[in-house]
C-alpha cells in the first residue's frame, strides 16, 4: 500500500513539476515577443524622431533663404520593393534610415537647383551590410516636388 501511495506522490510532483517548467517557457515566450514588438516599436519611434528633427531644422534654414515662391523639398519618402527577400520589419527600418541619411542633404534645396540623375547615383547599386548579409540597392524610380519619393529595389547578394 506504501508503494502505491509513494507512487502516486511522485508522479503528482513530476506532473506538477512539468506543468510549472511548460508554463514559464510559455510565459517568457510570451514576454520576449512582446518586448522584441516594442523594442522595433522603440526603433522606429527614433528613427521618426531623428528625421523629423533633421527635416525642421532643414526647412527652418531653407525658408529663412528662399522666397516664398520656390518649391523646396520638404520631406523624403523611401518605397522599398523586395526582390526574392523577406520582408522583415526592423530591416525595413533600417533600409528606410539609410536611404534617407544619404538623401537628408536635399531637404530644404529648391526642387530646381537638384540634378535628377547625380540623385539616383546617391544609393544606386549601393551594397548595405545588415546582420551578416549582403543586399544589393536598386533606384527604381525617384519623383522630385515638394516630397522627395523614391523607390527602391532591396536584393540579397
């Protein structure tokens, strides 16, 4: 009878054992994606943050200078198209940051003082370096006014 208490005791506690180590993996599973979603949230609230601050003190400058009846370019949009890539978000973001670093120059120039084809050769065939892969930049269209718009095409090498 002893035996069977003993037995029964024991594989209460390794049920009970294994049901607590399923649920904290499945708890800290839980809490890691949830602080990776506001980890990129956090990214991409800086990288927003960073180019807003850029783009005001460009067009401060720029309106300061200019007449009033000349187009400047006042902000840049990226549109990236992935090519036989996943599309992954903290990527995007800094696929979207690079671009515009090397575009933040033009912010605050009049659209006719710009010479379109040295713009495309800013980032055109350009290769960025992220996470130990290699991706190789392609300017497929760019529309210049009042929002700087270009695409791009992001292909792994």
């Amino acid at each position: 009878m002893k035996t069977i208490v003993l037995k029964f005791l024991i594989s209460s506690i390794a049920g009970l054992l294994a049901g607590i180590l399923i649920g904290c993996t499945a708890m800290i599973s839980l809490i890691s994606y949830r602080i990776d979603s506001y980890h990129e949230k956090i990214v991409s609230l800086e990288n927003t943050v960073e180019e807003n601050k850029i783009r005001y003190t460009k067009l401060k400058e720029s309106l300061e200078e200019l007449d009033k009846s000349k187009f400047i370019v006042e902000d840049i949009i990226v549109y990236l198209i992935y090519d036989n890539i996943e599309e992954d978000n903290f990527d995007k973001i800094q696929f979207e940051k690079y671009i515009k670093n090397q575009y933040e120059g033009i912010l605050g120039k009049e659209v006719d003082a710009l010479d379109m084809e040295l713009l495309v050769k800013v980032v055109d065939r350009d290769i960025l370096i992220l996470e130990k892969k290699e991706y190789r930049l392609k300017v497929e269209r760019m529309l210049l006014s009042k929002v700087f718009k270009i695409w791009v095409t992001i292909k792994e090498i």
